[in-house]
C-alpha cells in the first residue's frame, strides 16, 4: 500500500512539474490550473504516505520518527512544503513559477530516501544520559533545515532571475516572459529568501554551542555536521552580503548563489548519508 501512494505522489509532482512548464511555454491556463490541483493533490497524499507510513509500519514517536534517516528526509520535505505554503502566500501570483522548481526537488529528495525506506540507521537519543541534548536537539535540527530551505527558496528565485534574464535578451518568448514575475520582484525575493536563511541557520549554531557546551562542556566537538554548519553559514553570510551590497551584476549572482547552494546541499546529503560516526550522526 505505501508503495503505491509513494510512487503515485511522485508522478504527481512529476506531471504538475511538466504541465507548469508547458504552461509557461504556451501561456495555457487550463495547463496552469491543473498544474496546481496536481501539486496540492500530491502534497495531501505525500502527507498521507507519511502517516500511514509512520503509524502502520514504524509505529513510532515524533522523536523516533525525526531520528531515522528516512524519517530524516520526509521531515526535511515536509518543512519544505509547510514553508512553500505559509511564506509564499503572499506570491500566490507566481504560484506555479516556483511549483515548476520546488516538484523536482522533492522528487529528489524521496528518491534519495528509498534506500533508506527499511534501513535501522537512526540518531540514538537516551533522554536518561542525554540530558537537556535530548530536548534542544530537535529544535536544533528544525532550525538548521528551515534554514536549508530559505536558501533553497533563494536557489529557486536566481533560477527563476537567470530564465528571465535569458528570456528577455533573446526578446524570442514573450509567453514566457509574461508567465514570469519581474527581474525586480524575483530580486527583492532572493534578497528576503537568504536573510530568512541568514536567521535561521544563526539560531541553528547558537543552539548547537549551548547543546554541547552543557552535555560535553566543550563548544565544537569537531564533528562533520559541526563543519557543515559552519560552512554553510559562512556561505550563506556571504550571499546575503553580496545580495546587499549589489557591487557584483544581479545575473552572476544568481549564478554564485546556484553553484553555492549545490554545494551546500552536496555536503549535506553527504553528511547525513555516509558519515556513520560523530556528533548526532545516524548510526
């Protein structure tokens, strides 16, 4: 049964993927409506999945659920459809621009979470021995992945700049020109998305050095998720400057923040995937 609803829920971010772009190209608003249904119907049964994985199969806890590295991934596809909808409400104009970015992504992420499906890999939490690393630890993952996501968002918007900009030198595709926010509203989303990030992944560090400074009584255990943390912050810090000053052309910005949050996500998968040893690793 889970087989099933994960499977269709792919397909159906798959077609509500293919048909925004289709109604981008041809400016169709049946298309783009069914574009629409077709995300929201696939985001209520990618929920669905989740619980009647989550209740049927695993019978776990929130926390249990959030220490399993698939658990790990739905979660982390989740955040990212709960933040789509409550922060881009206001954009509900350019609803389907971003669509045709954040269904692939998603995508990704639970076809990357397969091989994990039946895997016992899990952060070992014992609220006895762990202490107050029991209670801050989720928060603190919470935060550092909400983070992910606004730079994510801020990834979305310089594809969406560098389309546009394409676009509008070649004058060849007006249609899709049309279907597009402005150069204007695409920066000042960026601009928004990567302090958004820039706050989140703060908190992110600041509850990470309170966590192990009062279990190991020590402020960097030298871990890889540490290094990972460190790094994307010192990115991401490096974006948002960038964006602020504006001293670099908007388009190859839009190209550094892209190459960028490849990395990021690069070692992020990677630190939570084969890294089996260390600081709150699955293991």
């Amino acid at each position: 049964m889970f087989e099933f609803l994960f499977i269709t829920t792919i397909c159906l971010f798959g077609v509500s993927f293919f048909l925004c772009v289709f109604s981008s190209v041809l400016k169709n608003n049946t298309c783009s409506s069914t574009a629409k249904y077709l995300f929201i119907a696939a985001v209520v049964l990618f929920i669905i999945s989740g619980i009647y994985r989550f209740y049927s199969h695993f019978s776990m806890n929130f926390i249990e659920i959030s220490s399993s590295i698939w658990g790990y991934f739905y979660l982390f596809s989740l955040l990212l459809l709960g933040i789509f909808y409550t922060f881009l409400k206001g954009w509900s104009g350019n609803f389907n621009s971003f669509i045709g970015i954040i269904s692939p992504f998603i995508i990704t992420i639970m076809l990357i979470s397969v091989p994990f499906m039946n895997s016992s890999r899990k952060i070992i939490l014992d609220p006895e021995s762990a202490g107050i690393f029991f209670y801050i630890l989720p928060v603190h993952i919470i935060v550092s992945i909400i983070a992910e996501i606004f730079f994510f968002f801020s990834f979305a918007g310089s594809i969406l700049y560098l389309i546009l900009d394409w676009q509008l030198r070649k004058k060849t595709s007006m249609k899709l020109i049309y279907q597009l926010p402005s150069l204007e509203t695409i920066k000042n989303f960026n601009k928004w998305s990567i302090s958004k990030s820039l706050i989140f992944i703060s908190f992110g560090i600041i509850s990470g050095i309170i966590m192990t400074f009062i279990t190991y009584k020590t402020f960097f255990m030298g871990s890889a998720k540490e290094f990972h943390i460190y790094f994307s912050w010192l990115v991401i810090f490096c974006v948002f400057c960038i964006r602020r000053d504006l001293k670099i052309a908007s388009r190859k910005i839009s190209i550094i923040n892209i190459i960028l949050f490849i990395l990021i996500m690069f070692l992020f998968i990677f630190t939570n995937i084969f890294i089996k040893e260390g600081f709150h690793s699955f293991i």
